[in-house]
C-alpha cells in the first residue's frame, strides 16, 4: 500500500475517533462526516475499484456504531457506505464496458437465494403498503399489530432489512471481479487491520471508565463495551470474522515491523473482546482457530512443506492457548472484572446445573420460541424477508415489546426459516455449503507456499465457524458483518478462480483436489424452489397476510400483561397489572374512564408511580404513598384515522403479596388494579373544569379552573385562529406559577408560562384535518424544571375560547 494512501485512510480514521470522543452531543457533525466519507468511498471506487475496495475494508469497523442514529427510519452508516462503494464499482464497469463474469460454483446457489430474497422483501413492501400505487390512489397508514406500529414503520423496516440481505451478495461479487492479483489479497487484509486497530484502540479507551462513550445503556449497566460498534454483540460477531483474517498477514507479511503491529492488533482485539463480553465471539475464535491449525498442519504435511510445518505448528498452538486461556486472564487488565470472564463463568455454571440443553433452553429457547410459532404458521415459504420484527407480536401473548425478542429469532438459521419458510432455508443451506466447500478446496489447492496456506486455512476457519455460530444468532443481521462475512468469500473464491495458480510449486502426485459435484438438475430444481416461494407468499400478502385480513382475524386487541379478571365488593370486574400491560381498543369515542387500585401493604414506605400511555404518548402520571379504595381516572383519547387506540399501563415497582404475608401464597407480580373502561364523548362544556364562576378581567368574563388538564371542543367554522385569558389562582406555600400547554387535536399550538398575577392572553392557530371544522382543544398544566416530582401544580383558570378571524 503506498504511503499517501495509508496516510488518507489514517487520517480519516483519526477523524472518526475525534468525532466519536469530542462530538457526542452534535448529531449533526457525524452525519456529516459520513455523508462527506461516502462521497470519498464512491470517488475512490469509480476511479480505481481496488484502492475502493482498501477503503470499504479499512472505513467498515469505524463507521457502524450509530450513537446518533437511534431511530428505526435512520440509515445505518454501514450501509451507506456499502451502496457508495457497490455504485462506484458499477459505475467503473458500465464506463469500460465490462461484461466480464467470473464462473465459480456459488454462481447458480447465490443468484437463486438473492432472487428469493429480493422477490420475498419486495412482496413485503408491498403487502404491507397495501400494494400501493397498484392498488388504490393512497398509501395506507393503519396500525400492523399491537405495539400499534404502522404500515409505514413496518415497510421502512423492511427495506431495511433487504438492503442488509442484498449487500452480501453485492459486495461478494464486487471483490471477486476486482481481486486479479495474489498480492491485493494482503493488501485487503492490512486495510481490514488497520481499521481494526483503531477501532480497538477506541474499545481500549472505551473500557477506562468511558463506557458510556457510544454504548447503549443496558450495556453500560452490564459493564460490556461495543467500541466502535452498535452493540457488543455485532463487534464480537465482526472479531470473530476479522481476527484470523488479520492474523494470515503474519505469514503472508515479510517486514517484521508489520508483523510486530500485526501481533499488536491481535492482543487488543482479544482484550476488547474481553470487555465486550461476546460468547459468540470468544467461542467463535477458539473453533476458528482448531480449525484452521488442522487444516494447515494437515495440508502441510500432505503437500511437503515441512519447513512451514515447524512454523505453523508451534504458532498455532500458541493461538489456541492464548485464545483459550485468554478469559480466565482478563481479571486481571484493568480495575473491574472483565465482562466475557463473568458470562462465561456464569454459562459454564449453568452448564455444570442444567447441562448444555438446559442452559440453552434458557438463554435462547424464549427467543427461538417466538421464531418457531412463526413458523408454525407459515412453514412452506414463510412470512416474508424483513417480516419477523413486525409480526412476531400478532403470534406471542407477551414480552413482544423487548426489542431482542423480535429484531431476529437469534439463530441464522431460523431466521431464514421463519421469513422464507423451508425453500428459504434449502437455498441458504445450498449457499452455505458451496462456500466451506470451496473455503476446504482453497486449502487443499496445489502449488501453494507456506504464506498462501496460512491465509487460505484462516479464512477457512473464520467462515467455517461463523457457519457454526450462525445457529446460536443471526449474527449476518448487522451490516457491518453482514458486508465483512461476504467479503470474505469474495477474496475465497477470487484466491480460487480469478488468480492464476502459481507455476513455480510442483504439487505431489494425487494432491489435485475432487472437483465439485455438478448438480446439472440444481438450475432447474431451484427456479421452481423461487417460483414457488415467490407464488406462495404473494397469495398469502392479498390473502392469509393482507392489512385487511390481519385487522380482522387479530381486531387488534391483544391484551397482554394483565391477570385473569376478578369481581370487586361492588361486583364490577376488576384485574390486575404486571409491571407493564397493555391492550390496544376500537372506539369512536373521545374519552377513556377507568377506575385505579393500589391495596399495597407498603406504599407508605415505598411509593408507586403509575403511569398511563394512550398510543405511546403519556397521558397520565400519579404517585400513590398511601393505600387508597379508588381514583377514577378520565383521559382524552387521541385522534385516529381508524379509531384505534393503544393503552399501556406501567408502574414503578411490582408487589408480591407472599413476600409481604407470610401466610399468602399468592407470589404474582401484580402493579395497579384496574377496573372495565368505559367510553364517552366530550361533554357540550369540556371534561375537567369546574363551574363556570367569577368575573375574569375588567370585560367581566366567566372563567373555570382546571386543576391538572383539561379538554374541550371548539367550533372553527368561524375561524382557526383563536384565543383565551388564563391566571393562576393565588398561592399560600409560595410555589412557582405553572406552564400551560395547549394542544388542538394533540399538536403542540402553544405553550406559556403563567405570571403570578393578572391575567394572560394566549393567542394559538389551529390547523384541523381537511374537511373539519372542529378539533379538539386539550389544555395541560405542568410545573417549571426544577421542582420535586410528584408535586401538584396550581390551578389555572381559564375563560371561553374564542375565535379572533375568519377563514381564508
């Protein structure tokens, strides 16, 4: 690699880590930085394919850690910078007229598993737009299970997903047209390196008491750092494939000062791994290498190569030692406890108690449980490619709300099985296959040095394992691995068919390896596999699956969270809560009425915060430290297009009443009691006001106090632009006025605060739906910062809302 192309790539690595350490509260300037590396990334590839292809490799472990891209329709950089890389390479071709193809055995397999998938993801955009613009003028908006995510939450989610699918494929072609030459097989490896090392050497940093720099919460708590990654998971995933590759530069490298920083990125990369705390990762590595120390020690002495037997043999065993041992060491680097040390200790305990199967059962069987009732249900072609993360909620009672129980089954395999059914998986076991099949013939392939044999045995081992370890997660559902996997296959099968063998090693009698079975049916077989899964799926989309039917056969209202019902003293019916619970309702009405209950044994020494969520917005908040009969509770429910409604009730804590009587024997978790809803309209005069009273001003207008929130509906057939007088009642603690939010039909018109005394004019515009002349006012009265939660803010009142213009 030339110097001033090093000195680039390390610059633009040195920016990533200034951004990610000194840059945390600008969104703003990560975007930008990869908006503008993007551009370098397609520049780069459109003009020399090979120097794009050292970029993609070196950029990928820095920019996939979204600590500014936080919501599901943002882009992961990862991506990004793949459809940068794939644009500039097709670019390149179309500009030279290049139709050259480069036959191998994966052609057939690869081409009819990426037509599946394309075929299948694009049936699901389709079914969940409602086959918009095929059918219908517009694109339907309608609440897909009962988390009451929409159609269009699910079809971003979707794209998504078959982007991530699409670009293993795409990336695999590319590096295999692009790598002609033996010595740009280590040139891809050291820009992987050198990524890498930078990316560890952020993990370093990360795991001095900066766990919080980029990492999610749940992982900061559990003491596991990600590095420049989205999650420790997906880095364990991406060291697992890049680790060996690195460690093949040792023996392909001749400069010992390389090899030297070569040995420096390994011990990192494993030292991170330990703060990560990634099983699949450590377990991964320790299989990666026993299988590519077996197959080099094999191979070398089958071909004669002794003098790199000598070498091979005493390195490799060190490999596993170090990997194997490394754990049990990692106590011992830094002031806390390493991450993968506590996990591994605590799954070798459990596998001591229960055994393999019993700790298993677990850890993964809730996950796989989900992905098996999905299959359940569609089991020939499954639901479609990007489906799994929305529909597991329509077949699962609870739980469905944690994000790592429907992102993906947590088993590639499943995964497959669960979004294209049984064709799906044959296709992808077709694919797998074909490609250990040529990663064992790339070691067994004549004429080979000791440094290709070492690189041929790595990169054997770390795909071979990621085969293995694709049944305990998906692993290929980051992007980043997603990519780093299918480059790796790439440069595989580009060693294989695209570089001559070298002439100058005689290879011993027999040592030509077997070819390939030739499946001359395969072709045929697999375009009706296609073809059926693609038929299969697009009947369930306009039938089983459609928006229409699912809204019928599910009503969505799954209710999930709450006990059996029970019959109150007055014979209402009453249930209890878990610590969340939820159900999701069909009304035309405007106002939900329910009754709480709190009977807890020790409210008055532990308080509990109850809240409620009307289609996740929270609607009502109240702390209850003393036992209470009963606090009826209205709210307003939001405008919908369908009339449907998500309530979701949380509390603070749960209470178990056996630990609290010793002579119960009811050990639930139960929250708040809460009694049947019932639903309302708006009264002509509002809900949550007093009697109309007083003199408001010198015009002597009535007024009406609102003690938390109110709600009323105006009449804007007049006009849209309207005003009132609001005060605040006077106060004997001193406590600060209040800030009045106004919302009309729950969008945020106007928001003030109050002075202390007189009277304030708040002028609002009300922009209603078209075709109404009406829209919901909801008036809300909450404290300034800086005061005690909990603490009831002061009245306000308020006189008739009126209009101040016409229309137009």
């Amino acid at each position: 690699m030339h110097l001033f192309a090093f000195l680039i790539l390390f610059s633009l690595g040195v920016l990533q880590f200034v951004i990610f350490h000194h840059a945390t509260p600008s969104p703003g300037a990560f975007r930008l930085a990869v908006a503008l590396t993007v551009i370098v990334q397609f520049g780069l590839t459109a003009w020399r394919p090979a120097r794009g292809l050292l970029l993609l490799l070196f950029l990928l472990p820095l920019f996939n850690n979204s600590i500014f891209v936080r919501r599901l329709n943002d882009f992961p950089p990862a991506l990004a910078l793949f459809l940068s890389f794939f644009a500039g390479w097709l670019l390149r071709r179309l500009d030279q007229g290049d139709t050259s193809r480069v036959k191998t055995p994966l052609n057939a397999p690869l081409i009819l598993y990426t037509l599946a998938g394309l075929g299948s993801g694009t049936i699901t955009l389709l079914r969940y737009a409602d086959f918009y613009p095929f059918v219908g003028d517009r694109f339907p908006i309608f609440s897909v299970n009962p988390l009451n995510e929409t159609s269009l939450e699910a079809v971003i989610w979707a794209f998504r997903i078959l982007l991530v699918f699409l670009s293993g494929p795409g990336v695999f072609w590319a590096t295999l047209h692009i790598v002609r030459r033996k010595n740009q097989i280590p040139h891809a490896l050291a820009a992987l390196a050198c990524g890498l090392s930078l990316s560890i050497a952020f993990g370093l940093y990360q795991s001095h008491g900066h766990a919080f720099l980029g990492n999610w919460p749940f992982f900061e708590r559990a003491g596991r750092i990600n590095a420049t990654f989205l999650d420790p998971n997906a880095l364990g995933s991406f060291v697992l494939l890049s680790l060996p590759a690195v460690s093949a530069l040792l023996f392909a490298l001749r400069n010992r000062a390389a090899k030297v920083g070569i040995l420096l990125v390994l011990a990192g990369g494993l030292c991170v791994l330990g703060y990560s705390g990634s099983r699949t990762g450590m377990l991964g590595l320790v299989l990666a290498t026993l299988i590519a120390g077996g197959l080099a020690l094999a191979q070398s002495a089958y071909a004669g190569i002794g003098i790199y037997s000598r070498y091979l043999r005493p390195v490799l065993l060190a490999l596993v030692i170090v990997v194997a041992f490394a754990p049990s060491r990692m106590q011992s680097l830094g002031d806390s406890d390493s991450a993968l040390a506590r996990r591994l200790t605590s799954t070798i305990g459990k596998v001591r108690e229960r055994g393999l199967v019993g700790m298993l059962g677990e850890d993964r069987w809730p996950m796989w449980q989900r992905a098996l009732k999905v299959t359940a249900a569609f089991p020939v072609w499954g639901i479609g490619l990007g489906a799994f993360h929305t529909e597991v909620p329509n077949y699962v009672e609870h739980d469905f709300n944690r994000s790592f129980y429907r992102d993906n089954a947590n088993s590639f395999y499943l995964q497959t099985t669960s979004e294209m059914g049984a064709i799906g998986l044959i296709l992808a076991l077709a694919v797998l296959t074909t490609v250990v099949q040529a990663a064992l013939r790339g070691v067994r392939r004549p004429c080979y040095s000791g440094g290709d044999l070492a690189v041929s045995s790595l990169l054997a081992g770390a795909l071979i394992s990621m085969t293995v370890m694709f049944l305990t997660g998906p692993h290929t559902f980051f992007p980043e691995v997603q990519i780093l996997f299918w480059a790796l296959i790439g440069l595989v099968f580009a060693n294989l068919y695209s570089i001559p063998p070298r002439a100058d090693y005689s290879s011993p009698a027999g040592a030509e390896p077997r070819p390939f079975r030739r499946l001359r049916l395969l072709p045929a077989v697999g375009v009706a596999l296609v073809a059926v899964l693609m038929v299969g799926q697009t009947i369930d989309a306009a039938t089983t699956l459609s928006l229409g039917k699912q809204v019928n056969l599910h009503e969505w209202n799954a209710t999930w969270g709450f006990y059996p019902w029970e019959r109150g003293s007055s014979g209402e019916r009453l249930r209890w809560t878990r610590e969340e619970a939820g159900t999701v309702v069909v009304t035309p009405h405007s106002l939900v009425a329910t009754r709480l209950f709190l009977p807890h044994a020790d409210l008055n020494e532990d308080p509990v915060v109850v809240s409620i969520l009307l289609n996740g917005q929270k609607a009502y908040e109240e702390a209850f430290d003393e036992p209470t009969r009963s606090r009826r509770v209205t709210l307003l429910l939001p405008r919908t297009h369908d009339g449907r409604i998500d309530i979701r009730f949380r509390v603070s804590r749960v209470w178990v009443p056996s630990r609290h009587d010793a002579g119960s024997l009811d050990s639930r978790e139960l929250g708040v009691m809460v009694s049947d809803f019932q639903f309302h309209d708006i009264p002509p005069d509002g809900f949550g006001f007093s009697d109309w009273q007083g003199d408001g001003d010198k015009a002597s207008n009535p007024y009406r106090t609102i003690r938390s929130r109110a709600a009323q509906q105006i009449d804007l057939s007049t006009g849209n632009e309207c005003e009132f007088l609001a005060s605040v009642e006077p106060s004997s603690d001193g406590s600060p006025p209040p800030i009045l939010s106004v919302y009309a039909d729950n969008r945020l018109v106007c928001e003030t605060h109050l002075p202390e005394k007189g009277w304030r004019r708040v002028q609002f515009r009300v922009s209603p739906d078209p075709g109404q002349i009406s829209s919901i006012l909801r008036l809300e009265i909450q404290n300034p910062a800086g005061l005690p939660p909990g603490l009831p803010p002061r009245a306000v009142r308020v006189t008739q809302v009126r209009p101040i213009s016409t229309r137009g």
